[in-house]
C-alpha cells in the first residue's frame, strides 16, 4: 500500500493537529459510522471521510488505489451474502445491508489512511504513551511503533517474492499454489526479521522510556477533541439513527 501507510511530512491541517486529537476523531468516526449504517448517514459520513482526506493532503483515488488489495473482499462480501441456498437464490435485502457495512469498512479505511499520513510514528508512541499510563501505555507505544515499520518492509519483501515467482513462470501454478508459497514466503521473512528486530534492540539497549516529541495542544485541538468526545458520547446514549 506504499504512501498510503507512510507517514508524510508536510505542512497541512492534519499534520499541525495534536496526534491525541486525531485519535479521539478516529473513535468519533468509527462509532458514528458503526452505530449509524443507514444510507443517509453513510452518505454524510462520506462528506467527512473526503474532508479528512484533503487536510491530510491526499486525494480519495491515491488512497483508495493504495487499497487496492482490499478493495475486491469489499466489493465480493456483499454478493456473497446475498446468495441464497433456495429461491429466489439471490436476497438484495442481505446483499444491500452487507454492501452498507463494507462501505462502512471503506470509509473507516479513508479515515485511517488519512491519520497515517500525517502522524509521524513517533508522535503516536508519544499520543499513546501519555494518554494510557504506566507500563501499559509504554507497551502500546512501543507495539504501534513496531507495527508500523515492520509493515512496509515486509509488504515489499512480498512484492519482490511475487515478481520473481512470475519471472519463473510461476503464473503457470493454481492459485492454491501461489497462495500457499506466498503464506509461507512471507511467515519466514517476518519471523527472520522479528528475531533480527529483537537482536538489534538488545544491540541498541532498548529503552521503555525513550524521549518522545513534545506534544502540545491548541485551541484547534481542544475544539476538536471536545466534538469528538461529545459525539461518542451522544452514539452511546442514544439508540436512534440521526440521519
């Protein structure tokens, strides 16, 4: 998923807000869009998701192209359910409500991609770190932190194994094939490079309490935060849609 999942530095609305603000928009968002899947409010929802897309200077084809791999599940998940065993072998009623919560899946995909891109992995450990205290916090970080490098690396160890599959012929396999050398391809290639990750923090003396970047908030921040919360609290207390 290249630049989608990395963090660019740049000097937009979403890259000047707190990290701890933009997590507290992002829960906003998923209990908005989970407690709420009607047509009308994925439909706002929409607007909102686009919205966050263009402060993190990112536009919706690059991101959703950067989805790509994902895309065709989201797209397949709402044929799937509408088949039916018995006539009438196809219910659009259970179809239109799946293809409701795959979007759903989408837009809480936009919304991330558009967090990733303007918060550095630092500013994360830290968002995290001093919002979830003690050693709990300090092992959340650290596992964001973690997660986040490993995953471009290893999605590029893949890449490569799948090119040079093809220039081996290696179309010519069935898919289960394929499927399966790839599986096990890439559990190698992150078990190796777990155990090189665990040699080179012991080599570099890890440290629980390492010093992370000043995080500050700003009235923006607070504004954002308080709307967030408000919100979240507002899906929990009410049971009705409100759109």
């Amino acid at each position: 998923m290249s630049s989608v999942l990395q963090y660019r530095p740049e000097d937009t609305i979403a890259h000047r807000l707190d990290p701890r603000a933009k997590l507290a928009a992002q829960i906003a968002f998923v209990a908005t869009a989970y407690a709420y899947t009607t047509p009308e409010g994925l439909a706002a929802l929409t607007f909102v998701a686009l919205a966050t897309l263009f402060a993190a200077g990112t536009g919706p084809l690059h991101t959703l192209y950067g989805f790509r791999f994902a895309l065709p599940f989201l797209v397949v998940a709402p044929i799937v359910a509408g088949v039916t065993v018995g006539p009438p072998w196809f219910s659009m009623g259970d179809a239109f409500v799946t293809g409701l919560a795959s979007y759903r899946v989408l837009l809480v995909l936009l919304v991330s991609a558009a967090y990733v891109r303007s918060t550095s992995i630092r500013e994360s450990r830290a968002a995290i770190q001093r919002t979830v205290p003690g050693r709990p916090g300090q092992l959340l970080g650290v596992g964001v932190a973690v997660t986040a490098r490993s995953l471009p690396p290893l999605r590029r160890e893949l890449l490569a194994a799948r090119r040079a599959m093809r220039a081996r012929l290696g179309e010519n396999r069935s898919l289960r094939e394929r499927m399966g050398l790839l599986a096990v391809g890439g559990v190698s290639r992150a078990l190796s490079r777990a155990d090189r990750l665990a040699l080179g923090l012991r080599a570099r003396c890890f440290s629980w309490n390492p010093t992370l970047p000043a995080l500050l908030f700003s009235p923006v921040d607070y504004l954002l935060t308080l709307g967030s919360v408000v919100v979240v609290a507002f899906v929990l207390v009410d049971n009705s849609p409100i759109f």
